[in-house]
C-alpha cells in the first residue's frame, strides 16, 4: 500500500475515533477548561453574572479570543434552537478535533522526509493514535489550542519554504499559540533562535514572522479590551503577575525534578520512559535539531517553575510522536545486534499492547 494512501486511511480512522472521543469526553479536564473559558462566554451571552466568575476575570490575565469562540458557536447554536449545555460543549469539543487533525496532517506531510522510510506508517499510526492525543486533541482548553496552533507553525518551518506569505503564517499561528498559552512563547523564542542560527533563515523572513505575531498581538489587545470592557491585553497581564507575583493568591510549590517522574506515571510507564530516553537520546545525539530547541528550554523553564501541573506540558503533545521516531533511530544506531533486534521487537509489542490500553481508555 503507498504511504499516500495509508496515510488517507489512516486519517479516517482518525477521525471516526477523535468524533466517538468527543462524544464521550463530557466534563472538562481541568477546571480552568471550563471556569476560565466557557464561564467567560456565559457571562457575555448573559447567563452567569460577572461576580460568580474567578479572580482571573478581574486580573484580566486569560485571553478572550476562546471565550469569543465560545460566545459565536454558542449564539450559532441557539439559532438553531440548540440550548442544551452539553450540546453547546459537544461543538466546542468537535471544532477543536477538526483543527487538531487539519494541523496533524499537515506537520505529519511537513516532516515526513526527516523520517526514515521504514518507519514513515509507525510515525503516521502515532501521530493520530497516541493514546492520549485524541483525548487531548477534543479539549477546549487554552493548552489544547496552543498546541494546535503550534503545531501549525512548526510545521511551516520544518517544510523549510520561505516564501513571504508563509513566514507570515508562521508568525500568526505562533501569535495565536501564545494568545492561548502565554508561556508557549518560550518555545517560540526557541523556534525563532533556530530558525535565525541553525536553519539560517534570513532576517528579513524572521520580520515576517514577527510581523504576523504583531497583527496577532494587535488582534488580541483589540478583542481582550472588547471583552472585560478596559484596554488590556491579557498576555502582558499574565506575563506581568508572573514576574510580580499575586501575594493575594497562594498556589501549590513542587521541587524541579517532578515533571519526569510525572511523565512516566501519566504517559504509562512504558511510553512515559520512552519519552524520557528519546529525549536524552535526541540532546545527545542531535542537539541541534528543532525539536530540541523547542523541547528543552520549555521543559526546563517549566521544572524551576514552584508550581506546576502536567497540563502546563500539554502544547508539546503533538511533537512526542516525532520525538519517540527520531529516538528510535538513535536507539537502532547505538545497539544494532541481533541481541537488541529480539528485545526490540519485544519491548515494542510491549508498547504497542499499552497503548491501546490507554487508548480504549481515553476513547470510551
């Protein structure tokens, strides 16, 4: 079977598991999905008075461009005489699943060529069916779109074409990242550095880039001081209190190393380990890769954060199924016996046997 067609048939299988996991997936996986999201659409449609919602709405510190989503899909919705609550969520879920396999396909065609041929199926197979990727690709969640958006971006460098109207739309989709999730700006800061020393992208694209992010921005300060009725633009609120802190609000401090432990609990063992090593093995062997450089400085920046939460990872979901091939080829270089070929072979039934247990999890 050719890859193109593979690939087709696998995107429709995609799809049919990413509608049945949106049709289950009711509730919200963090609260922030639904307090700080669809509360905020609520109370613009004028269905939750203004004082019932969290001290972020009076800090001003979430973007108001899902909120505004939010508000057109349920006014949508109603015209069609949908009021139903779980309904109204049931569309967020689905938008966000169609925009996740649209960016999906594209990064997967985008670096297909930095993939080795025999491995090209198990990486389209991974890309869909991670066994939390579904689950995480039908959130309506600032860390959800993010990724997304992300993901949108990377893929338009990693194709390497710099046509000026492409520079651009990197810069929006990273734009757009960071309106989601201000601290994805560290992992575009990574992106740009890249592109402007290892990929040598000249300066002129890298002012495309920032051009876009600047309309983005320009966007985002608009429809920010549209919402909570004040000039304010919520990136620069956040990244403000980040610095300053909120003596006001306390939250949980953890020690750096808690994100790998948490990695290789919460991604199972088995695959959470892999990710583990595959890094190690990407940071010694290709140190200069784009996957790096997005990877680690967001990792690190992250684990000497006091706070943290596993969801404050989720943008980089979408780059691990990249990361395990691109680990793989340096494990198969290192130890290429006919000792580690059977253990190989073994540890990866053992993989694939876990995550479709995961899988029938998140999807049901």
């Amino acid at each position: 079977m050719s890859l193109p067609i593979f690939h087709r048939l696998v995107l429709l299988a995609a799809v049919v598991v990413h509608l049945v996991t949106a049709w289950l997936s009711t509730g919200y996986q963090s609260a922030d999905e639904h307090f700080q999201i669809i509360a905020f659409a609520q109370t613009k449609l004028g269905e939750l008075p203004v004082e019932h919602l969290p001290w972020e709405y009076d800090a001003g510190i979430r973007s108001s461009l899902q909120p505004w989503i939010a508000v057109q899909v349920f006014q949508a919705a109603e015209i069609v005489g949908n009021t139903d609550p779980f309904s109204r969520t049931l569309l967020l879920r689905l938008l966000t699943a169609a925009l996740a396999l649209i960016a999906a396909r594209g990064f997967i065609r985008a670096t297909l060529d930095h993939v080795p041929i025999d491995l090209r199926k198990p990486f389209i197979l991974l890309s869909y069916f991670l066994w939390f990727l579904p689950f995480l690709h039908v959130r309506f969640s600032s860390e959800s779109w993010a990724g997304i958006f992300l993901l949108f971006g990377l893929a338009s460098v990693f194709k390497e074409v710099r046509r000026p109207r492409d520079m651009l739309w990197v810069g929006i989709a990273f734009g757009i990242a960071v309106l989601c999730r201000p601290p994805v700006g560290l992992i575009v800061i990574s992106a740009l550095l890249w592109m402007g020393v290892v990929g040598k992208v000249k300066w002129i694209g890298i002012l495309l880039v920032l051009g876009g992010s600047a309309v983005v921005a320009i966007a985002g300060f608009a429809a920010d001081s549209a919402f909570y009725g004040r000039s304010l633009f919520s990136v620069w609120e956040y990244v403000r209190m980040g610095f300053m802190g909120d003596p006001d609000h306390r939250f949980d401090e953890l020690p750096w190393y808690y994100y790998a432990p948490w990695i290789v609990k919460y991604a199972i063992p088995p695959i959470g380990a892999c990710l583990l090593l595959a890094l190690v093995l990407l940071i010694w062997k290709r140190p200069k890769h784009l996957l790096v450089w997005c990877i680690v400085p967001f990792f690190v920046a992250h684990a000497f954060i006091p706070h943290k939460e596993l969801r404050f990872l989720f943008p980089l979901t979408d780059l691990t199924p990249l990361l395990l091939v691109l680990g793989f080829v340096e494990w198969r270089m290192l130890f290429n016996g006919d000792k580690w070929h059977t253990i190989g072979k073994l540890a990866l039934g053992i993989l694939i046997f876990t995550n479709l247990l995961g899988l029938s999890v998140v999807l049901t």
